[in-house]
C-alpha cells in the first residue's frame, strides 16, 4: 500500500482535482491511501466563519458560509455532468448544517467549536475527491478519519493514541481495500474516545499521511507539491536554487528545525521509526524524480541548504547587578520569556549578557521590556536577518553575507547560523 497526501493547492480548483485524478489513474493496480486537505483557502474562509459566529455576527456568518458552499459548488458543476448526482445534495447538507449552527448553543470552548468547524473543509473535499475518482472509473472509497485518528481531548492540537489508531485503521480501514483500489481520507482531523472531532494542528494533513503510513506499515508516502522536490533554498530569496534529490530524515528534521519549509518532525517521526520512505514530488511534473527522505544520511553533504528568517529582532539582557549569567539568572529568564510566549531562534551568552533572537512580528517588544526592565538592562536591535547554512563552506559563506553586516555568528561542524543587517 502506498499513502498519497494532496494539498489545497493541488485541489483548489476543478482542473486541479481532474489533475489528482490523472495522477492516481498512473498508479493502477495500486492500493493507495489519500490524505486530501482542504480545497484552495477553505481552512482560512472556515476560521473566519468561526470568529463571525462567536462575535455574533450573523450577516457576515451568513456570508462567508454562502460563499463558501458557492466556491465548492461551482467546482463540483465542472466535473459532474450529471446535476442529480448525489455530491450535490451531499454537499449541500453539509453546508446547511454549517448554517444551521449559527442558531444552535455556542459551546465555551472556542477551540472545540474550532475544530468542528474547520474540519468541514476536509470532510467536503474529500467527499469531492472520491466521487470524482469514482466517475473516473477509480475504485474508491470514502474514509472518515473520525473513526480512525484517535487522539485525546486537546482541542486544535490533538496528541495522537498511537496504539489506539493502529488498531482501528486495522480494523476498518485495511480491510475496504478488498472492495476497491483507492480510499480517500481527511487530512488534519482526528477523533476523541466520545466521537468528538478534533484536528491535529500545524502540517496537519501531511501528519495524517505519516500516522496512516505507520499504522498500515504502507512501502512509501509521497507528498504531491507545486514544486518538483525539496530545493536547497528559497527561490524567493535565492536564484539557481538547487534540488535535493535524496536526504536522510535526520537532515529533514534539521531543516526544519532551523526554519526550512520542509516536512514538518511530527510528521517524519512515524516513517523514520518504521523506516518507510517520504516522496516530495511535484503534481505539476508527476513523472519528474522529486526528493526522496529516507534513513541514509550518505547524501546530506553534498549540496549547502540555505534558510532565512527575515524581520528580527536581538534582544540583550544584562542583570543591573552585575552578577554573571549562571544557571539561576538562565531560568529566571526563561522564566520570564514563558509568560510572553516568546519562541527563541538561536541564543548566546557571555558573562554579563544573554541575548536572544525572536520573530519581531510575534513578540511584542514593549511586553518584553516591561518584563525585564525591574532585573535588567534590556537592548534590542530591529531589521535583522537570520541566515542558516547547512553544510556550509567559505564560498557559501560568502554569498550569503555579501552587502551585509555580521552582527553574531554561531558555528558547528555541519551548521553556520548568522544574524546580519543590511549594509
């Protein structure tokens, strides 16, 4: 068995859902599992429709959910002639239920309404997406991650029962391929032991293409993109950017870690465990190679990658006492960084300073000034870049530090980080 993951991109649209379509009908005699998000910018529209309800906004409610069943409907007019063709009616139920929970009673929890919300864009496009391959003359299913996916009750971020799921995607999932080549399931979204919907959180759907291939023990997962692989760095940055056409999962993860718009570790984790390898290939190029992520580190080496985080800022803290950065000034700071939220892209410390780089669009800076200034001398720089290079030689160094100051660098054997402002 193999696991198929289709974003909203590469089903925003009528074309793009024939394209799915001709892509699977190049596997057959295969059995596939199918992850399918959300079609184009549903999750998005969906996240909108639940500040509207909460804010008691019912025209703007009204709105949005009809524009919404508008853009879904329009798509399903272009792939099936038949207008009495049961995705209509099906498609329209669920949209009338959506409506229908405008006069129902708002539950406390708004990250419970969130996911049985948002997850309305994947039940619907996925319903899209296996009648289409069935009119195709694909074999397919329908497959409801509400019964497969248990997780616990942590709304938008629910953590996966790992022994729980397997059984049921055993139970009821592996079976049905007697009964067809194709099963398509909904990314993002999982269940809780009293059958309440949840959703995974960040790169969620790509994560349920990893929880679908462990519990399956599938031969491999590929993730269909609007790029041909995983490049060496962002063409929005960097001209003749290369592909990379095999890493290993622990290289993947690294990037990720630094910021790369790679595979999420969540979603690594599962396949790296049972070795199972993950495809990035583009659906624009279904026959090109793409970039294969297995467990051999042999390649890692061989091309520099490239990642940047844009609009910094540095701050720098240094006790008013003059006592040195030990352990207890460490954890106070920590301390204090945890009640702003704050998520830290690199530190460094000397004995009268610790500095920390941040997301300046994230953090607030007068919050952390408030919170510092009691204990601290608080600085801070604005307008930073942060540049990580993977596997970095002299040369790469160069290049990216050309017109540009280096305010800090850190150096490992494998790995070059850099803050630098422009000249």
């Amino acid at each position: 068995m193999k696991v198929f993951k289709f974003g909203g991109a590469s089903v925003k649209d009528a074309a793009a859902v024939r394209n799915v379509a001709e892509i699977i009908s190049l596997f057959k005699g295969d059995k596939i599992g199918v992850v399918v998000s959300a079609m184009g910018k549903t999750t998005n529209a969906l996240e909108l429709i639940v500040d509207a309800l909460y804010n008691r906004k019912k025209s703007n409610f009204d709105e949005l959910v009809a524009e919404r069943k508008d853009f879904h409907i329009e798509i399903i007019s272009e792939l099936f002639t038949n207008k009495n063709h049961s995705i209509f009616s099906e498609i329209t139920t669920e949209f009338e239920q959506l409506s229908n929970m405008y006069n129902a009673r708002i539950p406390d929890n708004y990250n419970y309404e969130y996911d049985q919300i948002v997850s309305l864009g994947e039940v619907i496009s996925t319903k899209i997406v296996s009648a289409y391959l069935n009119e195709c003359n694909i074999p397919s299913a329908w497959a409801d991650a509400r019964l497969l996916i248990r997780t616990n009750n942590k709304y938008r971020e629910g953590e996966v029962d790992w022994n729980k799921t397997e059984g049921l995607f055993k139970e009821n999932f592996l079976p049905e391929f007697e009964n067809c080549d194709v099963q398509v399931v909904q990314g993002f979204i999982g269940h809780t032991s009293e059958g309440l919907t949840t959703t995974l959180g960040r790169e969620g759907s790509d994560y349920t293409a990893g929880i679908m291939a462990f519990c399956c023990d599938a031969e491999s997962v590929t993730i269909w993109k609007d790029v041909p692989g995983m490049l060496n760095a962002d063409p929005k940055w960097f001209d003749n950017t290369i592909k990379l056409n095999s890493i290993s999962f622990h290289e993947a993860i690294e990037l990720s870690y630094y910021g790369a718009s790679v595979i999420h570790p969540k979603t690594l984790k599962p396949l790296q465990n049972k070795n199972i390898p993950l495809y990035v290939k583009s659906f624009i190029e279904p026959h090109a190679s793409g970039t294969v992520i297995q467990s051999s580190t042999s390649e890692d080496h061989l091309i520099p990658s490239f990642i940047f985080k844009m609009n910094q800022v540095l701050f720098s803290f240094t006790p008013k006492d003059f006592s040195f950065i030990v352990e207890k000034n460490l954890s106070d700071i920590f301390s204090r960084l945890a009640t702003a939220d704050a998520k830290i892209n690199l530190m460094q410390n000397s004995a009268l300073n610790f500095s920390i780089l941040l997301d300046e669009e994230k953090v607030n800076i007068e919050e952390i000034q408030n919170l510092f200034e009691d204990t601290y001398k608080v600085r801070y720089n604005q307008g930073l870049e942060l540049v990580t290079v993977r596997h970095y030689d002299q040369e790469t160094l160069d290049r990216v530090t050309t017109d540009k100051d280096i305010i800090l660098q850190q150096k490992t054997r494998e790995t070059a980080r850099l803050i630098v402002k422009q000249k």
